[in-house]
C-alpha cells in the first residue's frame, strides 16, 4: 500500500513539473530590454547592433517587432505570446527580438527608412545574424478566426527554424 501511495505521490510531482515547465520557461527567459517593450526613447540603431550581436552569438536571427503602445493589437499580440509560453519559448529559441516603437512621441523614421514599408501593426521583419533583411510582413498573417492562431506562429517557427544563414 504504501508502495502506491509513493508511485501516486511521485505520479503527480511528475505530471505537476512537466505542466510548469513551459510556464516556467517563457517567465525565466532573461531577455534585454530590447526585447521586451516598445519604448520612445530607445536608440533603435544601437539596440539593432546589440541584438545583432546577440543574434550572432546564439546563433539566431534578429526578429524586429514594429508597433506601440498606442496599437491594440501589438497588446494583443503581447497577451498571446504570454498565454501561449510555449510558442513564446520557441520564438525566442529561433529569434533575438527587437522591439522598436513608431509612435506620435518617436516615428523613428530614419530607422524605418532602412526596412521595406510596414504594412499596418504590428510589423515583423527577419533578419540574418548580419542584419540582411529576409522576410517582412504584418502579423495579421498569424490571425486564424481573428484571432492569434497557435498553429500559424508555430508553423512560422519551424519554417524560419529550418532556414540556416
């Protein structure tokens, strides 16, 4: 009986650690600040060189997150990737991300001049580890029923997984 007991117990130490794992992850990721807002008063030119420095180092390549505060969806692009930890901890595993606000406060306009024209927000851009650009497009390619789809994110991950520099 007690032999029970400790496989149950055991059971569901297991069981409780594999559903916090991907939790875990996604709030441990220690990541730069670049990464983690839209904010007016960062040196977009100076955070692109740190990230791709990062990019290089890791092995990754550079994804540039184009919004603001002001857009409702970048917010709701935000909530998904926070209740979605796995896709976050994927994106993050294929990706250095780079914020860069556009806002009234700071259009960066000489820093978007650089990158082919968004088209509506948020706007993504890859980039090789050299800072090339190889892909750009608005995240409403992710929507599925209006809404954030968990597929078409990892599907994305996997297709840009998969292409090496």
């Amino acid at each position: 009986m007690m032999c029970l007991l400790q496989s149950v117990r055991f059971a569901l130490i297991c069981a409780f650690l594999l559903i916090s794992i991907p939790a875990m992850t996604a709030c441990e990721l220690d990541l730069p600040a670049f990464s983690t807002t839209y904010d007016a008063k960062r040196d977009p030119y100076a955070d692109t060189q740190a990230a791709l420095k990062l990019a290089r180092e890791t092995n990754r390549k550079l994804l540039i997150e184009v919004g603001g505060d002001w857009c409702s969806w970048c917010h709701v692009l935000d909530r998904f990737l926070q209740d979605h930890s796995s896709v976050t901890a994927r994106l993050h595993e294929t990706f250095v991300l780079l914020k860069i606000n556009v806002s009234e406060v700071n259009d960066n306009a000489r820093f978007m001049a650089t990158l082919p024209p968004a088209r509506g927000y948020p706007h993504m851009y890859i980039t090789d580890s050299s800072g090339v650009v190889l892909h750009s497009q608005n995240t409403g390619q992710f929507l599925e029923n209006k809404e954030y789809s968990e597929k078409q994110f990892v599907e994305f991950l996997d297709y840009w997984q998969s292409q090496s520099d």
